[in-house]
C-alpha cells in the first residue's frame, strides 16, 4: 500500500506530490490526462502573485502582506477565509527558492502583461516548463506517476479515505490529496449552475472552456455525496472575457484580450455595460467574463482606435479593422445607429487630461453612465479595431471547505487522512473575483500544505501499524 495517494496532475497535486516524498511518505499520483496533456489548468498560466518586503530578483519594489490582502479583499468583495488568505499570502513569500530547487526558473515580466513587475514572479518557459520541471522532480525523487487514470470514485469511512477506484481497479493509500480541478469542463453541470435567463437563454451553452477538457468535477461530486463541507457558489469562477474565436478548451492566456480598458465595451445591441476604466487591469480582467455572461447572447464587442496600440500585448487573433466607426459597426454586424450613438455619447462625455496607462489617470468621463472613471479618450483616431468577446471559464470557486492544514471537512470535523489542494479549495480564498497570479499562490501553498500533511498522517499511521 503506498503512503500518500496524489489525484490530480496540476502544479498543486506536484507541490503535494514533491512535498509528501521529501517528508519521506511513498507517493503515487494519478493523472487523468495521457502525458501529452498532463498538468490541467497549470500549464496555462505564466506567473505567481508574491509578497515581498524589498525588491527581490525578478521582483521590483515592495508588495506587503496588507498590500496584497487589500488587493484580494477588494476583487472577492469580502468573500474570502482572512485567516487561509493571509496563510497564502505569507506562503508566497518564501517559496520560490523552494521552486527553483525543484527545476522552476523565474524572468523578469514582459512588457505588456499587465503591469506585473511588482508583484508577480514569471516562469520561464510559462505553464507548461513548470509542470515539466516538478514532473522531472517528481521522477527524480522516485515519485510514481500513472496517466489516463481517470478516477471515477473514492472509497470512504466516515471521514477518512480508505481507496480509490479506477473503473473495476482499487487503490489504497494510507492518506490521500485530492487536487483534481473544479468542473469547467462539465457544460451539463456549469448549465445548472447558471440556469435559464430571464431573455429565455442558457447562458453557459455559449461559454468557451480557457482551461483544460479534463476538469469534469467528478470528486467533487463524490465528496458531496460522501457528506463533505462544501464551500462556494456553483455560478462563480474565474471568468475572462476572451476571443469569441477561441477553440473550446485550452485556450489558455493567448485568447485574452487586454485592451478593454483603454476603449469601450459595447454588448450585442451596441450599449455600454460597465466602467472599462474601474481599476487596473490586473485587478478587473477577470470580471469581464462573467459581466458578458450577464449580456444579452453572452456576447461583448470590445472596441478601439489606434492610439492605445502598442499599449497592451497583442492578442494571437486580429481585431476587425475599419477606417471608419459605420465600417466598423457593420463589420462586427452591430445596429449601426445605436452603435454611432453610443460611441458619440462616450467621446462628447470624456475629459481627457494627462492619459497615462500605467496610474490610476484623470481622464474620465462625465455625464455619463456608466461612467468610464480612467483612462477615458474619444474613439476618434482610424483605424479602428474591434473583438467580439465570449466568457471563457478558466476554473470554478465551488469546493471543499478546508483549514491550515488542509484537511477535509465533514460536518465541521477535519478529516485525519484526506487533505485537499489548489482549485478544489480555491473557493475558501475566491468567493468571487480574481487578481492576476493568485491561483497559483493558492496552489503552491495548499499543495505544499496538503503534501505535508498527508505525509504526516501516512507516517504515523506507518509507525502506529509497526507497534
């Protein structure tokens, strides 16, 4: 029987996995993707939101611990375990030099990403050389690794795992780390979730998947079924607003578009819906999705002219182009008139003094609602660009409810073998909302947490079993 049962094949499930076999636990992680696809939502992402008390390496200035729970509070609206969140945000201070032991490089950011470089450290190599490198690590320190294993059931006693089951096959383990996603690929469930409009519609059928095929929530399911706390609301998840010609699944950060707030965002019947220009983009792009999901047809028009080119990174798909505002309108097939409408208003309402994208500028509108509170400009320079934009789910907040150590929950008891890890105990940090990077300082630190823990219990059940 091995020590420590890992399900999941993400950074957090390796954090766990790497940690419970430096503790010196026997590890075995299951994978439900075959190789080429290992590593879920992870090997999307490019950067890891840190706090840090001085300018650190790749990291400029100071971003404190208040700096951060403040930025966090402000996106979650409150909707967030302080207690599990300052565990996080003081965890992201100190792994890094971990990381690199186990083959992680770290860059400086790019121009253009979102005005990162205080607070983000970026992997070389992205998603994808992270997941490789904790892989080879993983390898290295004799960690076994199954793929294809889709788990489709736990067994359970009470509150504590006893097994596994891979359709007929049985797993046991002495302690067990679920870290297996959230649901974002089950569209039968994401359809409950968000339900019928009252415009007759099924929001979640026009929905595009920016994560990984193989999050389907299965042990999710399970642990409601088995009587484990759950926490979150099924509806809320980090939701971007994308490409509308992104593919289905595994879009991943490159089907982004960043230059909503340096124009106006009009819905399908040319109406603006929301203040592009509310907060910094690191801080907002992630409300977008769900805000077009509110949107009639589940679809948004991101519209510019030429100043703000050069300003944000370039998505991987071309916007429509126009040399005129009427072209333009007709080659997105929006209703011309409420289109040059709307985009009249908005440039008579701005104020323009001292445009500067990188601060909290005075340019804004006014007289107008909603109101465009920074860097509000008249649309006014061809050629003009324009991106038809869908909600795209990178992973959902439901999950189970934890503590500091990572345990499971059932009525309120932590479970003593059974830990839980990255976006299936997201929502204990996310009620709602999101800030660039801080998925993967919940995973890092829960997947470090989790492992440790398993690997805990394991060894002393081990000890317990040799007396």
């Amino acid at each position: 029987m091995v020590d420590v049962l890992v399900i999941g094949g993400g950074n957090a499930a390796l954090c766990a996995a790497l940690m419970a076999r430096e503790a010196g636990a026997s590890v075995l992680l299951l994978e439900s993707a075959p190789r080429e696809w290992r590593g879920g939502n992870s090997m999307h992402v490019r950067n890891l939101r840190c706090m840090h008390d001085a300018p650190q390496d790749v990291l400029q200035d100071a971003y404190t611990e208040e700096e951060f729970w403040q930025d966090l509070l402000k996106v979650t609206g409150g909707a967030t375990d302080e207690k599990l969140a300052r565990l996080v945000i003081r965890a992201s201070s100190s792994c890094r030099d971990w990381m690199r032991k186990h083959g992680v490089h770290f860059q400086p950011s790019l121009a253009g990403t979102l005005h990162l470089s205080r607070t983000n450290a970026f992997f070389m190599g992205g998603g994808k050389a992270l997941v490789n490198a904790y892989y080879r690590s993983a390898q290295a320190l004799g960690v076994q690794v199954r793929y294809n294993a889709t788990v489709d059931a736990l067994e359970m006693d009470g509150g504590r795992f006893v097994a596994a089951r891979i359709g007929p096959e049985r797993i046991e383990a002495k302690a067990c780390v679920l870290a297996a996603g959230g649901f974002e690929s089950n569209r039968e469930w994401l359809r409950e979730a968000w339900g019928q409009n009252e415009r007759g519609e099924w929001p979640a059928d026009n929905f595009l998947i920016r994560g990984t095929r193989f999050n389907r929530g299965v042990l999710l399911k399970a642990m409601t079924a088995a009587g484990a706390d759950i926490i979150g609301d099924p509806s809320q998840s980090h939701c971007v607003a994308i490409d509308a010609r992104a593919p289905l699944y595994d879009g991943g950060i490159v089907t982004r578009v960043d230059c909503v707030s340096l124009g106006v965002m009009l819905n399908r019947d040319a109406q603006r819906f929301y203040d592009e220009g509310e907060d910094f983009w690191p801080k907002r792009y992630a409300i977008w999705g769900r805000l077009v999901a509110l949107q009639p047809g589940q679809i948004g028009y991101c519209i510019i002219d030429s100043k703000p080119v050069g300003r944000f990174m370039p998505p991987v798909f071309p916007g429509v182009k126009a040399h005129s505002l009427p072209e333009l309108a007709r080659e997105l097939g929006l209703p011309q008139q409420a289109f040059m409408e709307t985009l009249d208003s908005f440039n008579a309402a701005c104020r323009v003094g001292s445009f500067d994208h990188t601060v909290l500028d005075d340019c804004h509108t006014e007289g107008l609602s909603p109101a465009k509170t920074h860097w509000a400009r008249p649309i006014d320079t061809p050629p003009y660009y324009g991106y038809a934009l869908r909600p795209g789910i990178t992973f959902t907040y439901l999950g189970l409810k934890t503590d500091e150590h990572a345990a499971v929950h059932f009525g309120g008891a932590p479970s003593d073998n059974l830990f839980v890890a990255g976006e299936m105990m997201a929502g204990n940090v996310l009620g709602k909302g999101y800030t660039a990077g801080v998925g993967m300082s919940i995973g890092t630190a829960f997947g470090r947490i989790a492992g440790t823990s398993a690997a805990r219990a394991a060894l002393k059940e081990g000890a317990h079993a040799a007396a």
